[in-house]
C-alpha cells in the first residue's frame, strides 16, 4: 500500500509539475498527436507545403522556429493558401509543435 501511495504521489508531481506541453485544442496524458486550422487565405493553388517547428525538452529546453513565415520559406511558397498546426507531446517529456504552410 505504502508503494502504491508513492507511485501515485510520484505520478501526481509529474503531471502537475514542470513539464514539456504543447498548444492543441485537445490534449491525452500519455500522447498527443493532434492536427489543427490556424487560418485560411484567398489562393485556391494549394501545390506546395511548407512546416517549421519548435520543439521542447521536459520543460527545460524549447529551441526552433514553428513562425509562419519559417514554414513558408521551408516550402518556397509566395502565396498562401492555409496555414495548420501539427501538435506532439510524449508523456510530457517531449513536445513539438509545427506550423505547416500550403500554398503555391
């Protein structure tokens, strides 16, 4: 009993605690892989895709450029169409959010 108590304790701290998230409309406590609308443009050509990301580390590191204009450049887009989102988080250990750019 008095392990069990630890565990969920244990549990309890690391859920509360500093941890690496991500924005996503909706979030599980083991894994997010969640994919999302930002905005829509005007341009129908929808041939190109672009992403950047930024990633995060326990909560400790973030480093990356998830920036539209990152992702557009990744896909030598001029004219965008619609702009996603590409959510990941593993247990709080490990986050990466993406922007993803289509366009022509």
């Amino acid at each position: 009993m008095r392990i069990l108590s630890g565990l969920l304790l244990a549990a309890g701290l690391l859920v509360l605690g500093g941890c690496a998230t991500v924005a996503t409309p909706t979030a599980g406590l083991l894994f997010t892989q969640v994919q999302g609308p930002v905005a829509v443009g005007s341009n129908t050509d929808n041939t190109k895709t672009g992403s950047a990301c930024a990633s995060n580390i326990l909560g400790l590191i973030a480093v990356g450029d998830a920036s539209i204009l990152a992702a557009q450049k990744a896909g030598n887009i001029s004219k965008i169409s619609s702009v996603d989102h590409d959510s990941t988080d593993v247990l709080g250990l490990y986050a990466r959010f993406c922007t993803v750019v289509h366009g022509s």
